[in-house]
C-alpha cells in the first residue's frame, strides 16, 4: 500500500513538470509569434526611414552638381553623378527598392527627383514605374531566352524591389482592374505579357512576332496595363 502511494505521487510530480515544460514552451511560443509582426513593422520601419534619407542626402548632391554644370545633366548623367556620390546605386534603398529617377515636372525644366518603387509617398506612382521597369527588363529577359532558341518562355523571372518576381505567359486578357489585396486569386505583385506569335492573342496588332504585345501588372494596391501602340492604363493611371 505504502509503495503503491509513493508511486503515485512520482506519477503526479512527474506530470507536473512536464505540464509546467509545455506551459512554458507554450509561453514562449506565443511571445516569438505576437513579437514577430512587432519585429517586422520596425524592420520595415528603420528600411523606410534610411530608404527617404539616402534619397533625400542624394537629390542634394544631385542638385550640387546639377547647378555646377549649368543646369546641363540628363538622366544618364544624374544616375552617374549620385552613383559616385553615394558610393553606389544598387543599394541606395536599404529595403532592395528600385529607385527610379524621375522628371520633377514642379521644378524647372530639365531637373529630375528620385522615387523609390517601395517607398515613395505617391503609391500610384509606384505602381506606374514599377510596370514599365518589369516592360523593360521582360523585354531584355526575353530577348535573352530568344537567342538561346526559348522562343515563348512559359515565364521570366526577375528582381523588382529586392524579391523575385515571375512574370507568366498568358494568352488572353487577364481582366485585372485593381490591386491584388482586392482581386480575388492573387495575392502580391503579380505580372502577365503576351508573345506575338504564341497565340492568336495580339496577332492582328501588325507588331514583329517574338516581341512582348501585352503586360498586366498588379501590386497590392493598383495595378497598370500596357498594349502596343496604345497608352498605359489601370487604375494606377486614373
């Protein structure tokens, strides 16, 4: 009787402390999961913070210089001078945002501003820059693939804001009218082009087969569609 009731209470001390562990576990589980969107929202924070401030510290040099060459720097010329200055262009947002040099259409004629497709303040704006850098760089992607005899890749992967984004082939409209936060299906940035030549899609657009006819671009917020020989639109464009 006796060594039965000591047995039992090991049992019981036994179960306490593995009941005690597993709280624990439990406990800290919880602090690393509500902690992490803490963590998050600062790291995105202090990106955001040293993104506008490397911005801001370049446009400064940017405007130095232009005034030293009497008011004569073209694009090309800016990018170089604010590479230099800041000892680099890649990096200049701490985030990976690409950072455009854009017309400051409030300033005099021929001055430029830059804009960073993460954090600028005009979020349709960024929308609108990021679509025609993904135009761009699908063009020379494909132009690549083309020569190595891919003729209509199923999709090209890229680097837009310091993640990879895959580019899909379609063969119709995607019918996309707003952010993907709102569209449902998507989720992200998501981008789609078209081939001549893949598909009757764009056939009668009298555009060289193998060139990009079509691209459908969306982010979480707004989204830009561009056709040949037509304008940009989306309601990144409105």
């Amino acid at each position: 009787m006796t060594q039965r009731l000591k047995n039992k209470l090991k049992s019981r001390s036994g179960m306490s402390r593995l009941v005690a562990i597993l709280l624990v576990a439990v406990a800290v589980i919880a602090v690393i999961v509500i902690g992490i969107p803490v963590v998050r929202y600062y790291n995105e924070e202090s990106q955001k913070i040293g993104c506008n401030t490397a911005l801001d510290t370049a446009y400064r040099q940017y405007v130095d210089h232009y005034l030293a060459n009497g008011n004569k720097l073209d694009r090309d010329e800016t990018k170089e001078v604010i590479t230099f200055v800041m000892n680099g262009w890649d990096d200049l947002c701490p985030g990976g945002g690409n950072v455009y040099i854009v017309a400051d259409d409030e300033k005099e004629e021929g001055m430029f501003r830059l804009v960073c497709g993460l954090h600028g303040k005009d979020e349709k704006e960024r929308t609108r820059l990021n679509a025609g850098y993904v135009l761009d760089t699908l063009r020379e992607l494909l132009a690549e693939k083309q020569k190595n005899g891919e003729k209509y890749p199923e999709s090209i992967t890229m680097t837009l804001n310091g993640k990879k984004l895959e580019c899909l082939l379609t063969d119709e409209p995607t019918g996309i009218r707003r952010g993907t936060s709102t569209t449902g299906g998507l989720e992200g940035t998501v981008a789609y082009y078209s081939i001549v030549g893949h598909s009757d899609f764009g056939k009668d657009s009298g555009m060289e087969e193998g060139g990009i006819w079509y691209l459908s671009f969306a982010d979480e917020n707004y989204c830009a569609e561009w056709k040949f020989a037509q304008s940009w639109s989306g309601d990144s464009w409105k």
